[in-house]
C-alpha cells in the first residue's frame, strides 16, 4: 500500500514539476533563515527541543521537520508539521519509531516551529532538518531550506559502572573470601555510559594506579576486612559521579559465650561472658534475651541488666529475672566495617535446686530415674517388710515361750545360788508370760 501511494505520489511530482519551477522561479517559496536549529544533546529520560525560525513565508509554505534516526536498519525518515498533531503521526515504517509519536510534539507560532522530545531515549539519536512543504493538488513537497544544514541530536546516556575484583593469590579457591596478604585485583568497568566515563579508583589517593586508573592492585590488611572499596565514574551525561563498590574481604567475626547453660534456683546469680574474636578487631557488643536486644525487653521480667565490657570480652549480669524456665541470652559481635558474629547461652531457672553443669544435670536426671522404681514398688515391699516383722515376732515370741518354760525350771536353781538381777527380771518375765 505504502508503495501504491509513493508511485502516485512520483506521478504527481513528474506532473507537477513544471508548476514547481514556475513558483521557484516567480519567487514562491524564497524563504529567508533567521534562526537556525543548533546541534543538541540530550541525556536519556530527560528531554531536548529544535528551534526553526524563517522569515518571508507565503500562506501556502509550511514548515516542517525532518527526522532521521541512526539505528534504523534502512535509512528512515519522517516529517512532522506544525499542522500535524505528532500524537497522530503515521510512519511509513511502522519499525521501531512508530511507538514514539507520543514523545515528539511540534508546536509554535507561524514562522517558527519548534520540535520537542520528551523522554529522550538512545535510539532517538540521528539527524533533525527544519524543511518547509507545499501541498500542490493534494501532493505534499518538501523543501531543504539550504541555510538549514540538518543538525544533530546526540543522546548521552549517564554511566553504570560496575565494581569487581580478582584474588591474584595463586592458592586462592574459587568462592573463599581473600584474607590477610592476599593481592586483588579491582576492577572497575562500564558498557553503558555515553560518552564513555572516566573511571578511578577512590581507593587510596597516596597509592594510585597511574597506568589505568581503572584498575586497583591492592594487598589485604587487616584493617581491610569489611571494606568497600569504591569507584567513581565520572561523565557529562550525569551532574554527580556515579560510584560503584566491591568488598574483596569480608570475614566475619564469630563469638562465644560462656557457660553453654546455667541451671539457677530462682534468685541466683546470672553472669555470662562473650568474647570475640574478628579482623581487624571487635568494636561492639550486643547482648540479647530470648532475641531482644537487653535495651528492649520487659524490665518487669528482667529489672536488673548490668554488662561490662572489657579489653577482652562482655560481661552480662542479671538479677532478680521474674521468669522460670528457659531464657535464651545471645551475643553479638560487631567490627567497625559491620560484619557480625553471635553465640548463645542459656539458663534454666527453677525452684528447686539442681546441679549446674551439664554433665551433672544428665546424671541427675538419671538419678531421678532410678528413683521412679521403688515408689512404684513401695507398697508391696512395705507390706511384705512388715509380713516378715510379724513372722519373726511369732518365732521370737514362739521360742521366748519355750525358753521360759526352761528358765521356770532353772529359776529355782538360781535363787538358791543367789544371782539375784537377771533371776529378778527372769522371774518377772515368768510372771508376765505366766499372767498371759
Ligand atoms: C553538528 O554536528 C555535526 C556532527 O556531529 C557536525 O558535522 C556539524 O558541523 C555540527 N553543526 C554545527 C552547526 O555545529
Ligand atoms: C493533539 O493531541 C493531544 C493529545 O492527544 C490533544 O490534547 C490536543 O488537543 C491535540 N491537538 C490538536 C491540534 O489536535
Ligand atoms: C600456597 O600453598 C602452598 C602449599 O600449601 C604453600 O607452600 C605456598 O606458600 C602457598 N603460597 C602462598 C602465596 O600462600
Ligand atoms: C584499563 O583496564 C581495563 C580493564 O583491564 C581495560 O578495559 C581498559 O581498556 C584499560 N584502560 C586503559 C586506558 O588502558
């Protein structure tokens, strides 16, 4: 179709040609420049404006833009009126411009007209003509204006750098953080930036890399574990530098607390120790209760929170915990860069006293076991205890019966040869027995 309509056009044109030359001839058309467009950057996502002024305009001549964009696979151009509405626009091609009828506007008074691009983006870039059309029998013909020179819009685009580094250590594995003594190589990068940014490393002004500044050799200290390690590219598609950052060393510290577990009765004492250990060194500590942060739990449960911190740890003492059961109290180490570490302890409170370390409250609990069998058995043994004390009172009693029936007999014997106590108690006991 679109072809259909170029060869009607060519057709008119060829009809026309002699008219058209008349008209030049007559003076028709001899427009005069005043301001001319001027070549204009535009950075993407923000927006860029032509400006075409002529004088000696007849009624018939309009002004008119001409568009070519760089990135269209064939040359395409398109004209856009001051009489068009650019919301309307149609294209040829319906390719890749088509979608930007909405972001191109023309507008102005008669003998100006000024082309506005709203939300610039990188495929706009290309070539922009102020031209002036005739409409002769329904055929539209385009002039150049020949002081008008197409102008150029550029489209800067602002930088995304991009930070990297490389273990140059020979052992270095492939995932393990580098340490201490290891030398990294940073590398800073960007694809997009137009035009292409300068990129330096913030790293170290005493020790910069005046080869490439884009490139950072750096040996690892401790001081550097945890550290962002910046750079900066700098373009005129952006007013600020735009920074990217790499952290090549990132150990974290790791803690302990001690004890493991604090069995208390109610009211005893509570202390625990955490110590750090990290690179380059501790800087804070943290103590938690059941993860609060000791500033933030309930003070009527905990009235009583005391840390003290010293050269080589954290000291955590608490009073009169309103609490029984488990309380779970953690520490965490913190190193100037922010890398963290946390350990936890626990202590059990009860009402009843028990045994502190670990390994003796095990052997309580196995006491307590042992313990569940006789009350189990209690009653049976009691009662089979007591059968046996009967059984035995019946054979003291039987064979005291007998004895006795001896003794009666001997009784005599014996007061006659005048041992008197133990006949005495005898002769009671016969007289008990006998009474019976
Ligand atoms: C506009 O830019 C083009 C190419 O970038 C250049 O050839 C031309 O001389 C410039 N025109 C003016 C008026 O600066
Ligand atoms: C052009 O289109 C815009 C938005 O669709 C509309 O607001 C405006 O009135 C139109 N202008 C003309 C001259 O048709
Ligand atoms: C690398 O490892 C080898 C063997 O473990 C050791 O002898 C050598 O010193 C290491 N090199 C470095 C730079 O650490
Ligand atoms: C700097 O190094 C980077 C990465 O190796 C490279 O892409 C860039 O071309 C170098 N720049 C200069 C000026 O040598």
């Amino acid at each position: 179709m679109a072809l259909s309509t170029r060869t009607v056009s060519c057709l008119q044109l060829l009809l026309l040609l002699p008219v058209i030359t008349w008209m030049q001839s007559h003076g028709v058309g001899a427009i005069r420049a005043v301001t001319r467009p001027i070549n204009t950057t535009g950075v993407v996502g923000q927006d860029a404006e032509f400006s075409c002024s002529v004088a000696d305009k007849s009624a018939n001549e309009v002004l008119t833009w001409r568009l070519q964009w760089d990135d269209t696979a064939s040359p395409q151009s398109v004209h856009l009126s001051a009489e068009h509405n650019a919301t309307m626009l149609e294209f040829d091609e319906s390719a890749k411009h088509a979608t930007y009828t909405t972001r191109y506007s023309v507008n102005g008074p008669i003998h100006t007209t000024v082309l506005h691009i709203a939300n610039i983006q990188p495929s706009d870039a290309g070539s922009v003509a102020c031209m002036y059309q005739i409409t002769v029998s329904g055929s539209v013909i385009y002039y150049t204006i020949p002081e008008y020179t197409p102008v150029r819009l550029t489209v800067w685009i602002p930088p995304t750098p991009t930070c990297s580094f490389t273990n140059l250590d020979p052992n270095a594995t492939a995932y393990g953080s580098p340490t201490i003594g290891a030398t990294v190589e940073l590398t800073c990068a960007d694809t997009v930036g137009v035009p292409t940014p300068e990129l330096t490393w913030r790293a170290d002004e005493r020790n910069p890399n005046t080869v490439n500044r884009s490139v950072y050799y750096h040996e690892l200290q401790a001081e550097d574990n945890g550290r962002w390690f910046e750079c900066q590219a700098i373009s005129p598609a952006s007013q600020t530098p735009v920074i990217c950052s790499v952290r090549p060393m990132a150990v974290p510290p790791t803690a302990k607390v001690t004890p493991d577990v604090l069995n208390i009765i109610e009211g005893g004492n509570i202390e625990f120790t955490c110590t750090g250990s990290g690179l380059p060194e501790i800087s804070s500590y943290q103590w938690f209760l059941d993860g609060s942060p000791t500033h933030a739990v309930n003070s009527q449960i905990y009235p009583s929170i005391k840390v003290t911190n010293t050269a080589t740890g954290s000291v955590l003492t608490l009073e009169k915990i309103s609490k029984l059961g488990q309380t779970v109290v953690s520490c965490e180490v913190m190193l100037s860069a922010g890398l963290t570490g946390r350990a936890s302890g626990l202590v059990v409170i009860s009402k009843q006293q028990v045994t502190v370390t670990p390994a003796a409250r095990q052997q309580a609990h196995s006491e307590q076991q042992l313990g569940t069998a006789p009350s189990v058995f209690a009653i049976p043994l009691a009662f089979l205890f007591l059968l046996l004390i009967l059984m035995v009172a019946l054979l003291v009693w039987h064979r005291q019966l007998r004895h006795d029936s001896d003794t009666q007999k001997l009784s005599s014997d014996t007061t006659v040869n005048g041992v008197a106590p133990k006949q005495a108690k005898r002769s009671w006991k016969v007289y008990r027995v006998t009474t019976v």
